[in-house]
C-alpha cells in the first residue's frame, strides 16, 4: 500500500541563517506560511536547504524547530546526506528522535563511489531507522548516474519507501513508477513538474515551491482533475519566475523573491553571494503567488 501521508507538493525547504546559526524565529515563520498555502509536506536540510554549508548541530536544530512550528499539520522529511555514512546515520538517529516522518538523502557525496558502495550505503541507512528512506537522485549534483537495473535494486531494499527524481530522463522514471507501484516517487525538477506527474510522479519537492507555493499547487490539483490543459496553463506561469531565477541561481533569487514579498529569509551563507541590481529588478518584475 502507497504511504498516501508522504504524497504531494513539498517545498524543499530554505534555510534561513543568522550570523554563526539557524535562525529559528524565520525558519518557523516561513514553514507556517508554506502550510496555510496547502503544501503537504516539507522537505528539510536538502540542497536547497544549503545542507552542505551547515554543521550537524545546525542541521539537528533545523528540523527540530520545523518540526516544533509544523510538525503535526504537515509530513516532514529530513534529509541526511552528507559526506560520510557516520554522519548521515547520526542525522538518521537524531531524524527518528525528532519525529520525522520520513527520511531521504542523496547518494553519498564527493568521491566516485562504484555502485556496490552506494547500494551499501543505502542498506545501512534503511536499516538504522524504522522510517522509510527516500532515495534522491540527482546525477547533475551528485556526478552519480545510476542505471534503471541500480535504481531498481536500491529501491527494492526493505524500508526504502521511495525516491527523489531530480533528471529529465522521464522514460526510467516511468520504467521504476511501473515496477514499484506502492513506493512515492517525486519530480524533483519545478520546471518540469507536469511532466514528471504524466510519468506516474506521485508529487514533486522542489526549491521554488518555497516561494509560488499556490501555482505549483494549482499544477498539482489540476493534473490530479484530470485537467492536463490547466496544470500546463499553470507550469507555464511557473516557468516564467524559474527560467529568471534559474538565471541568477535558485537560492539567492527564492530568498530574495521572500525578501520582496515581505518576508526577509536572510542571505545564502558563502560561498554564495548577494545578488547585484540586475538581478534584483528582474525579480522584482516577477509575479509569483
Ligand atoms: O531538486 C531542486 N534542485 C536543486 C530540487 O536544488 C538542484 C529543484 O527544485 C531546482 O532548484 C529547480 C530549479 O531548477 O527545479
């Protein structure tokens, strides 16, 4: 049977920083918002969430705060990639602890790892927690592309309960939906969240939900009305904000885009930087809800 609690539009989450820490007070802030727009879930301490510039204290305080602001209305994964499979586990421990419903991570970061090593990674993960594991592919990241066979041996481990699929190669992800028709699968690319739905995704996590949290849900309910024509009407909206922000980088442009609406997230820690005035103005063109 399909978690259905795991299903739907989750904004991959922004991390909002102050000087040497999280800064609570807008992380809570920005989750409460992200649930009264109807999301169904966050995804915590992601790509998106700058995980890899963040300690594991930070990571730990992270989900707990979004946990303690929204844990009981919304379903919450953590991700705990990272470096090595010491920390993701211990991250894993703390997840579980916390109340997390779900825990997901990209394979294992920086080296080339041959398949057998990921493949262990995973088992390793799955088997230190009872919650179900999301695997997140995302080879344009990672520099790890797996073969449909890979995917499917890694998602056939007891407790993976599904994956994050951040490519555009939507023939494997039909393929994978096809064979395990009870695990989630997620689009991981906004630009192309229509086309991961028409491929069986079961709902997508995405960097811009953070900020248009009504026009992904617009495309999510109308592809699931059987309105193929408005969720492309509303994709198409979407794209508009996503090929600008795409153009300037995801994370400074999402928490300047907050910042403009009213809702100040803070800077990207370095090595990102502030977005100049180009960049600035042609946000502040965009017309995002
Ligand atoms: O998978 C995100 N990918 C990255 C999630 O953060 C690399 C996406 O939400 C993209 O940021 C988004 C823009 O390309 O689709």
């Amino acid at each position: 049977m399909k978690n259905q609690k795991l299903c739907g539009i989750l904004p991959a989450l922004l991390t909002a920083f102050t000087d040497d820490g999280i800064d609570c007070a807008k992380v809570a802030r920005h989750t409460k918002y992200l649930a009264d727009a109807g999301v169904h879930g966050l995804y915590v301490g992601g790509s998106t969430g700058e995980m890899i510039l963040m300690s594991e204290d930070e990571r730990k305080t992270l989900l707990e705060t979004v946990i303690e602001s929204v844990g009981d209305r919304l379903t919450v994964i953590a991700h705990v990639g990272t470096t090595s499979t010491r920390g993701a586990l211990e991250l894993a421990r703390h997840a579980e602890k916390a109340g997390a419903h779900a825990l997901s991570s990209v394979t294992p970061l920086y080296y080339r790892y041959s398949f057998r090593e990921v493949k262990h990674y995973y088992e390793r993960l799955a088997g230190e927690t009872v919650l179900p594991v999301i695997i997140y592919n995302i080879p344009v990241l990672t520099g790890t592309t797996l073969s449909t066979d890979q995917l499917a041996e890694i998602l056939s481990i007891p407790n993976v309960g599904g994956m994050k699929f951040t490519s555009s190669d939507f023939f494997q992800l039909e393929r994978i939906r096809a064979m395990f028709p009870d695990k989630v699968f997620y689009n991981g690319s906004d630009e192309m969240l229509c086309s991961g739905l028409a491929a069986g995704a079961d709902g997508g996590i995405g960097s811009t939900y953070n900020f248009m949290p009504k026009t992904i849900l617009s495309i999510y309910r109308a592809f699931r009305a059987n309105d193929p024509a408005t969720a492309l009407k509303y994709q198409a909206k979407a794209n508009e904000a996503i090929a600008t922000v795409l153009k300037y980088g995801v994370m400074p442009s999402a928490k300047m885009i907050l910042k403009l609406k009213g809702m100040d997230h803070g800077e990207c820690r370095e090595p990102f930087m502030p977005l100049g005035e180009e960049a600035i103005e042609a946000l502040k063109a965009l017309e995002v809800e």
